[in-house]
C-alpha cells in the first residue's frame, strides 16, 4: 500500500492552517442575522462537514451556505471538519461535537445511534462512485485493473464500500488483486491518475463532475457502481425540537428563493428534501456485508 506522502505531503499543514482559517472566516463573515427565530436560544452552532475534499474546498464551498443559515435561523454557524474520516467520525459519535452534521450516508447511521436525529437530505436520486482512467490508458474495463495500481479514498469511505462491493461481483479482491493507493479527498484520488501516479482513480460521481474540466477531459470512465442515497443533514441531540425544524424548514425552501438558489449552486446542489431513515437501510446492508468480509 503506497502513502502518496510526496505529492500529498503539503496537504497535512494547509489542513490545519485552513481550518481554523475556515472557522474564523465562517464566524466572522456571517451577514446580518434574523431578529429573532427558533434557535435564538444557543449562541451559535457548529456545522460540521465530512472532508470528502480538501479544506480549503470545503471553506469555498460551504461558507455561502453557513452564513444563509446564519441568516435565517437567527443565530452564528461556523464550518467544522477534521483532519480525516476516522476522526470526523470519531468527534462526532463519541464527542458529539457538531450540532448540525453534513456526513456520508453511511456515517449518519451510527451517528444517529450517537443520538443525531435526520431533518433532511440532498434533493437527488442518488449518487454513484466511478472508476476513471487517463484518456490514452490502456484500460478498458474492470477486468484489466488486476495488478493495476488504484487510487481510492479511505477505506471508511462511501466510494471504497461501493467500489470493493463492484470489484468482489466482478472477481476482483481490492486488497489482493491490485496495489491500493489511499488519497485524503475525491479530487487528490482523481489527480494520481492524472499524474501517473496511479493507474486508475475511484472517486464518487458529484466531485468527479465538479472536478476541472481539463482534468475530466483527458480522463474517461471505465465503471461505475450501484447507487447510494445522497448526504443527509441531522442535528444532534442537544439540539430543541423547535431549532430543529427551523432549520429544516430552511433546507427545504432554499430552492425557492434565488438567494437560496446562488447558495446551492456552490455545491451544485439542486436544493433539500425531505429525508427518511428507512432510505439508509440500503447503505447499512453494505456496511454489513463488508465486514463479514
């Protein structure tokens, strides 16, 4: 298994730099907020957000988003995340550390055992992860990776679940069969193909499409897996009933407004939904059958 230490190595400190850069910015940028709402009794609250890509992406991406619910629920919301899955996941079931959680659908399941309760999800059908090759690679299908080197995100991750799940139906063991590169976020996986650092990159659909357009261009898809429920939104347990569904109803009517529109775009997100806990079911079946193996 190969670190990608060198061609990653700087992102360890812009880590730490950005997030708490994030943190202040987020904190301090907020606009006007509302005179009054329903989550006026806590001070502020904490937003935390899985780091599927890097912070400094998650600071652009994300601060339009706070300072709207900043805005709308009346009270002060910062960005948090944390350096890897591990320790996102970890601060958030054993720490409860983030008031409202923007995780993986994989992860909500025990961070609602940790007492998260769902208010809503991303309006989407789903989300899928890829396997994407150089244009000129030599590659062409799922039976050629064998004894290729693969660049994948942690093996918590919702694409390394989906892509092992492909790979075992088509004979291919992830860990025996290829040379596993592990990559911090979706877009460092995506770039060791590129460079040639690896062969192959699995990634999920949504970074990959939001990935440059001269990278995208010279790569093409050689698979792609079942699909998933998209990322949920839960508050956690410290969280009223009242807050909650303020900022519930936030979320849904986003896509009303074309402030909330400008907002969402940020994500390309085409707004909220409403979410239920039977929809991760299938997500917990994944989870299940990957440790039996």
């Amino acid at each position: 298994m190969l670190p990608l230490s060198g061609f990653y190595g700087y992102t360890r400190v812009m880590k730490l730099i950005l997030l708490f850069a994030g943190i202040v910015v987020c904190f301090f940028s907020s606009p006007l907020l509302a005179e009054k709402g329903r989550c006026s009794e806590y001070s502020r609250l904490t937003f935390g957000v899985l780091p599927f890509v890097s912070v400094e992406q998650l600071v652009i991406r994300f601060s339009p988003f706070v300072d709207y619910l900043s805005k709308h629920i009346g009270t002060r919301v910062r960005i948090e995340t944390a350096p890897n899955f591990a320790e996102f996941v970890r601060r958030t079931n054993e720490d409860r550390r983030y008031d409202i959680l923007f995780t993986a659908p994989h992860f909500y399941i025990p961070a609602s055992q940790a007492g998260y309760r769902l208010i809503a999800g991303v309006d989407s059908p789903g989300m899928r992860a890829l396997i994407v090759v150089p244009e000129n690679s030599s590659i062409n299908s799922i039976k050629d990776l064998s004894g290729k080197r693969l660049g994948i995100l942690d093996e918590k991750s919702l694409a390394s679940l989906l892509v092992k799940k492909l790979l075992s139906e088509n004979g291919i063991d992830l860990q025996q069969d290829l040379t596993v590169v592990h990559t911090p976020t979706h877009n460092a996986s995506l770039l060791s193909s590129y460079h040639g650092i690896t062969d192959a990159s699995a990634l999920m659909q949504p970074p990959y499409e939001a990935a440059n357009k001269k990278v995208r261009e010279s790569m093409r898809v050689i698979a792609r897996t079942e699909k998933a429920p998209h990322m949920p939104v839960s508050v956690s347990k410290k969280i009223s009933e009242v807050c909650a569904a303020e900022i519930k109803n936030v979320l849904l009517n986003m896509a009303l407004t074309q402030e909330g529109r400008r907002v969402l775009r940020h994500n390309r997100f085409a707004g909220f939904r409403i979410a239920r806990q039977q929809d991760y079911e299938k997500v917990r079946s994944l989870m299940r059958s990957d440790i039996k193996k």
